[in-house]
C-alpha cells in the first residue's frame, strides 16, 4: 500500500485543527494527571507519558497511554476508542500477536497542509467493517481500549491502556529498506512503528484544546530543534513529504540539506545550503546541548575529543531518512 492514494482521499483544504480525545477520558483537561494515564509496571505516573519517560529517563516512549473509566465484571476495559479527526484509515493490524502494539490502527490525515498520522494501539478489538483505504469521521469508533500485544508475560489487566500516538513517516521506502535488515520483518510495509516518529500527543491535545485557531503547520515549526545534521544535496523522500519545512535556498549552487531534529529524531526544519565549511557529509552541524540533556535518550548524536557525531542509533535514523531506493 502507498500513501499517494491514500492522501488523496484526504481534504487538502486548511482549516481550524478540530481534535477529540481518543477516548472518553479527558481528565487531563483538568489537570488530573492520575485519573488521565495508566502508568507501566514501575507504577510512575511518568511512565505513561511521552518522551524520555521510562525506566528513570534513560528509555524513550513514542506515546501516551491513557487509563480506562469503564471495565466489566471480569474487569476488562470497555472503553471505546475513537479517531481523532477526520482521515482515512492508512493501516490495520487485527492479528495481536505481530507486534508489540498488539492490534493497532493508523489514520492518515492532512492538518494545515501537513501530512499526519495518529496511531491507537493495544486494541481489545478492531471496528468491524473498519479496513484500509476507508474515510473515517471525527469521533468514529475504531476498536476497544484493551491490553493485547505480543510480549510472552502479555499486559495485565489491571493495565489495559491505549497508546496513542501522533507520528511523521520517515520515509515512504521502509517497505524496502527494513526487510533487508531484518528478512523476518512483521508484514505492516511503511506503517511499522520503527518508521513513525512524532510529536507529544499530550502537549497536542491541550494546544488545540487552548486554542481554537491553532495552525497545525506552525505548531509543528515552533518544536526544539536538538541537533542539525548536513546531508549530501540529493533527493531523498522526506523533501516530498514534507515541503512545508524545506526553507528559502540560497543564491548559487545548493551543496547540502542541514536537517533540524528534535532531540529524538523528528525532522522539524530543512535548509538548502551552499556552503558545508568544508565539513565531510553526512556530519552534525549544530547541537543544543540543553535540549539534549532533557529528551536526548534516544542518543542519536555523542560528543567526544573530536567534537559531536552521530551515534550508531543516529547513523541508522539517518540512513532511513535518507534512504531511496
């Protein structure tokens, strides 16, 4: 399946971003952070948030995962789960046992111009006559909150949660690129959770919430730019995707992209430059050192004796960015 398609059947008009809330829960709204997520087994409050969030920092966690207000007699959750905002529906996987997300569902949508997907995961079960290439409306039920997934010790119940998640596509030829690093790769094409890094769905929620003209674009501008990267003039997916990031080039001959990244990896900021400085490509360019310090688990770059460099994590993230076939 290809996005082009898909992104066809979403409005390309630019309105006032309209979120929901996933699911019935909206406590975070009121602030109660207790009643609104559903903490891991370390039982922090911190844990169900997005970021460098687990096991005391040192572990990224690309979501949110919010409790459930209704269970049965079994103490199961019944909550349902809804789609966020108008889309199509980009992905299915109904079969638990082929990813740590157990059943999840993407949706693709066009906010302010901007290519988005939302992601919902851990689902009890999936919508019935819900499939790929189907328009979805705000507030269209996808599934049930639930607790499936395919790790061996499972999620207990006490802990069913939806894990939501507001993402980017790296890139559109993850199809081809992972299989060949991993022949044992899960059969979800671009919409492996290993090719969608996003934004703090939390933060998002809230913003929209605060302000009814919120512009979905600027919002995505204004993220803390961690590190920049220079990257050899060539074409490469992200430049398609995302246009809207790519700044004003410059007089002369471009020789380099400089890619602005949040601090896990999120592409936020591309400029066309003329002049490396003789730097070798690819190679980092910028660092904020103080962002890092804060959401940097991900160790995507390191600074040695020599100055800053990417790590292998970083050379990985780079080479999928990058990568065409």
């Amino acid at each position: 399946m290809t996005r082009w398609w898909l992104l066809c059947l979403v409005p390309l008009t630019a309105t006032a971003l309209d979120l929901a809330w996933p699911t019935d829960n909206d406590a975070l709204r009121r602030g109660d952070l207790a009643a609104f997520y559903q903490p891991t087994a370390e039982g922090s409050i911190p844990s169900a948030t997005f970021g460098c969030a687990r096991r005391g920092g040192r572990r990224f966690h690309e979501g949110i995962d919010i409790r459930p207000l209704r269970r049965d007699k079994r103490g199961e959750a019944l909550d349902e789960v809804r789609a966020v905002a108008d889309g199509v529906v980009a992905f299915i996987n109904a079969k638990s046992g082929l990813s740590n997300y157990g059943r999840y569902v993407v949706l693709a949508h066009r906010w302010d111009g901007v290519e988005v997907y939302t992601l919902y995961a851990h689902l009890a079960d999936v919508a019935p006559g819900l499939n790929a290439g189907m328009a979805v409306t705000k507030n269209q039920r996808l599934g049930t909150l639930g607790r499936s997934t395919n790790y061996k010790e499972g999620i207990p119940r006490e802990r069913a949660h939806l894990h939501f998640e507001v993402n980017f596509l790296l890139n559109t030829h993850f199809h081809i690129w992972y299989p060949r690093r991993d022949p044992k790769a899960p059969p979800f094409g671009n919409f492996n959770g290993l090719n969608l890094y996003g934004l703090d769905p939390a933060a998002l929620l809230l913003a929209a919430g605060a302000n009814p003209k919120l512009n979905f674009a600027e919002y995505a501008a204004r993220q803390k730019i961690a590190f920049t990267v220079f990257v050899p003039a060539k074409p490469f997916p992200w430049l398609t995707l995302h246009p809207e990031q790519i700044q004003p080039a410059p007089k002369g001959v471009v020789a380099a992209y400089e890619i602005g990244a949040t601090a896990w990896g999120t592409p936020i900021a591309v400029w066309p430059r003329s002049d490396t400085g003789g730097r070798r490509l690819p190679s980092v360019a910028r660092v904020d050192e103080s962002e890092l310090a804060r959401n940097g688990c991900r160790d995507l770059v390191q600074r040695d004796k020599r100055g800053w460099s990417l790590t292998e994590q970083g050379r990985q993230w780079l080479e999928l960015l990058t990568y065409t076939p």
